[in-house]
C-alpha cells in the first residue's frame, strides 16, 4: 500500500512538473499575442514608423510579416493621391514585393492588406500596358472584370479603366455617379461604390 501511494506521489508531482513546463510555453504565447494585437492597432490606426520600431529585428514570423505590411503601405503612402505615371513602375513593383513576402497576415487585417494587395498588382498592370502596351507581357484579361461592390478606384484599375464621362447627381443623402463607356456601356456608383452594370 505504501509503495501504491509513493508511486502515486511521484507521478503527481512528474505530471505537476511537467504542467509547469508546458505553463510556461503560453506566456510566449501570450506575449506573441499581445504583440500582435498591439500591432494590429497600430495598423488600423496607420501608425507605420512605431510599428516598424516594434518589427525592425524580424525575429518571428508576425514581425517580418509587419515589417514587410508597413514597408509597402508606407510606399503607397507616396503616392496617395499622384497622378500615376510610368514612374511609378518601380515603386509599385516593390510594393507587390512586399505584399508577395507577407506569408500569414493577422485575421483581423488580412482582408484590408488582401483588398490593397489586389489593387497595388492592377495598378502595376495598369502602368505596365500604359507604358508600352505592344512590348509587354502584360495582357489587359488579367484584370478583372468590373463587379458590383467595387470602388472608384478598382474599377478605373479594371479591364474597363477609366469612363470617357461621368455624370454626377448629389442629393441632401448620397452622391450618385453614372460612368459612361464606350458601346453603351455605363457603371452607376453610389457614395463611390459600384452598385449597377449595364453593358
């Protein structure tokens, strides 16, 4: 009976042991954790140069991740807002490298980082065939087709590019835009984003 309990002893006290080890692993956890949500609202809130104060050492996964996030919003950053031109090839084809180097974005961010994504690799398209449409290997059907939820902004980087009109209704409760394409096709966009299509 004595040797029943003892062996019993020893094996609580192994398997508390060996809680304590694995109880120690959650805290590196945790702190990864806590890192990422910091992280995740310092991105939401744009926030790029703590960020980067915060990721410059790429020691983990999640750190060279928002390291490669911020370098590229920061170069988008640049060019908010410029009228694009060939000279921006270069820069957008260095953003596209940062967002292919993103691996596992956090959830609550990866479908912003996948939208701008998407939208950085049809700009860079686009500039490509605007700069010599006839030498590029680019063709204008990988873009994608206009679909309804897109904004402005997608929609010009689309297969259909920018309207040759637009008229534009504003009430006391939205802004309405008919675009006006070729072969009589037309967008219609509420408060910027694609509601209708007719072609």
């Amino acid at each position: 009976m004595r040797s029943l309990l003892l062996g019993f002893i020893c094996s609580f006290f192994l398997i508390a042991c060996s809680s304590n080890e694995l109880n120690s692993n959650p805290e590196s956890i945790n702190t990864e954790e806590k890192l990422k949500n910091e992280l995740v609202q310092l991105f939401k809130e744009k926030r790029y140069d703590e960020i980067m104060d915060k990721v410059v050492k790429q020691e983990t996964e999640l750190q060279e991740n928002f390291f490669n996030i911020v370098l590229a919003y920061k170069e988008l950053e640049k060019v908010e807002g410029v009228k694009l031109s060939s000279w921006h090839i270069s820069t957008f084809k260095s953003i596209k490298t940062n967002f292919e180097k993103v691996t596992n974005p956090p959830e609550e961010i990866a479908e912003e980082i996948d939208r701008t994504k998407k939208l950085t690799e049809q700009k860079y398209t686009t500039l490509l065939l605007e700069e010599e449409p006839t030498k590029t290997n680019v063709n204008i059907s990988n873009l994608p087709l206009p679909s309804i939820g897109m904004t402005a902004e997608e929609v010009i980087y689309s297969q259909w590019g920018k309207p040759i009109d637009i008229n534009r209704t504003t009430t006391a409760t939205q802004v309405s835009e008919q675009w006006v394409y070729p072969n009589y096709k037309y967008l219609y966009f509420e408060d910027g984003i694609l509601v209708t299509i007719q072609d």
